[in-house]
C-alpha cells in the first residue's frame, strides 16, 4: 500500500539499541517476538521490526554486555531466548537516554528556526 508505506517510521542508525533497553526495562524479560509486538502496539503510526532488523541488534547488546539472553520456554510451549537488561545495561540506557534527549532538543530548535 503506497499511502501506509509514506507514514511509515523508520529509525534513525543507533535508536534501535536505545528502544529495546527501554523495551526491557520496563517489561522485563521479553523473547524477540514479544519485543517487536509490543513495539507495534505502542507505535502511533506503522512501525515494523522484521528479523533482519531485530536480531541483530539482540547479538550486538548482549555482546557489550547491556542484556543478557537465556532460553526458556515460552507460553506456547516452544524455546525461546528470553533477553533481560543488565545492570551495565540500565547504566547504558540512561546515557543513552540522555544523548537522544541532546540530539532530539538540537534537531527541535533547528526546526522551530526554520521559519526565521
């Protein structure tokens, strides 16, 4: 659908990481799936992360240490690999938070000025 694809959020390179730590923080322990549906759900306009996206970003913030994965069974009787924050992880999504927070005031007054 031409019209649903142009309303389409797309992200920004780095905010992904940003979005699952505070995913996980506030829902706990999530597989992949629930993740990416929760995210869906909350989005205001379309918002996909397919496997490509997702994974990924997984692999790179257990590998720094910021989540932590285990497998476990899920509600439907399948194995799943279930990802927490870590404590270098909560510290990590407060610095992180506070960049985008610089970033998104920066890219906000340059907007409000266009007018000028």
């Amino acid at each position: 659908m031409p019209g649903r694809e142009s309303g389409r959020v797309e992200l920004l390179q780095g905010t992904l990481d940003l979005i699952v730590l505070r995913a996980l923080a506030t829902m706990g322990p999530q597989h992949a799936y629930g993740i990416a549906a929760r995210l869906e759900q909350i989005a205001e306009h379309p918002f996909t992360l397919n496997q490509g996206t997702l994974y990924p970003a997984l692999v790179r913030l257990e590998q720094r240490g910021w989540i932590k994965g285990t497998w476990q069974t899920t509600e439907n009787r399948r194995e799943a690999k279930y990802y927490a924050i870590t404590k270098a992880g909560a510290r990590a999504l407060g610095e992180q938070t506070e960049r985008w927070r610089r970033f998104a005031g920066l890219v906000d007054k340059l907007l409000l000025n266009e007018s000028d």
